[in-house]
C-alpha cells in the first residue's frame, strides 16, 4: 500500500505561519507605494512652476 504524504506548506501550520516570504515583498510594496506617493506629491507642488518657468524661457528666447 502507498500512502501520499502532504508536501505543502500548509499541511504544517507551524512552517507556514513562521515563513517571513510574504513579509518581505509587503515591504517593498509599502516602499514602492511611498515612492510614488513623493513623486506625485511633488509633481503637484513643482508642476506648475515648472510649466511657467519652461514658458518664460520659450517668450524670451530669441
């Protein structure tokens, strides 16, 4: 007679809940969310002094 044996992860909930894999692409998700969170941010305070700095330059260029 064969007998099959669970190989998962969660057959064995001890494993499962002491694996930290899941933590760490959390962490950069958080991290990536911040990132785009300052860039945005900054697109809003700088945006449109940019634009009016590009236009100054285009009206007085000769």
């Amino acid at each position: 007679m064969v007998t099959v044996q669970a190989c998962s992860e969660l057959s064995q909930p001890r494993v499962w809940l002491a694996s930290d894999e899941g933590a760490t692409a959390a962490e950069y998700a958080i991290l990536a969310s911040m990132i785009a969170a300052v860039i945005a941010a900054t697109v809003l305070l700088l945006g449109g002094r940019v634009n009016e700095m590009f236009e100054l330059l285009l009206t007085t260029w000769p």
